[in-house]
C-alpha cells in the first residue's frame, strides 16, 4: 500500500493525502481529512470528506466514523492546510464535488 493517494478535485487541482492513525497521536494542526474505503489493490474511495481546524480534536471519536466503517471505510487519510480555513473548505468543497461521497451531502454537485 502507498503511503500518499494525490487526490484529483473536480476543478483538476490534485492533493497529497496520507493515510493516518487515528487511535495515534495526531498533530494539533489544521487540514483536511477523509474516511476511505479499498474498491480495488490499488484503488480507494472516500466515503466522507471534511475539513478541520485542529486534527487532534476532531478526529479521535469523529462522530461519523461508525457511518463510515458501515459504509466500507477502513482507513482514514489527512494532510496538513496551513493556509487558513478558507483554503481547507475550498479544497473539501473542490473534492467533494468530484468524488460525491455518500456520507456528504454538502457541496454536491446538482445533476
């Protein structure tokens, strides 16, 4: 297994993601997280994406990690957003937007 996924959004920007432990200890830093599930050897796909201000805090007990292990995720991946929180929604909202995972419902694209 890799140990970043690049994740394209839908406007074509791409975004390095690491997979994360979250019954480790997390940095208390801000960035952008997502709940992924394998659908190939060497594919995944997230099954919810957010953003926050402080990983360490929103992470460890996230409300929709059981949502999302009973959708099929069974890991999680993250990366630092030291560029604000305007920065870290626009990139949550950008991937959302291409991926449509099904436990967001913000931020979809309107068929």
């Amino acid at each position: 297994m890799a140990d970043t996924i690049n994740w394209p959004g839908e406007s074509g920007a791409k975004y390095r993601y690491w997979f994360v432990d979250i019954e480790a200890t997390i940095q208390a830093v801000s960035g952008n997280y997502m709940f992924v599930k394998k659908v190939s050897a060497t594919g995944w796909v997230p099954v919810y994406i957010g953003e926050s201000e402080n990983l360490a805090d929103r992470l460890p007990n996230h409300d929709r990690w059981n949502d999302a292990k009973r959708a099929g995720a069974t890991h999680v991946m993250a990366h630092t957003t030291p560029t604000g929180e305007s920065a870290r929604m626009k990139e949550e909202k950008d991937l959302i937007q291409r991926w449509s995972p099904p436990l967001n419902v913000q931020h979809r694209k309107v068929s």
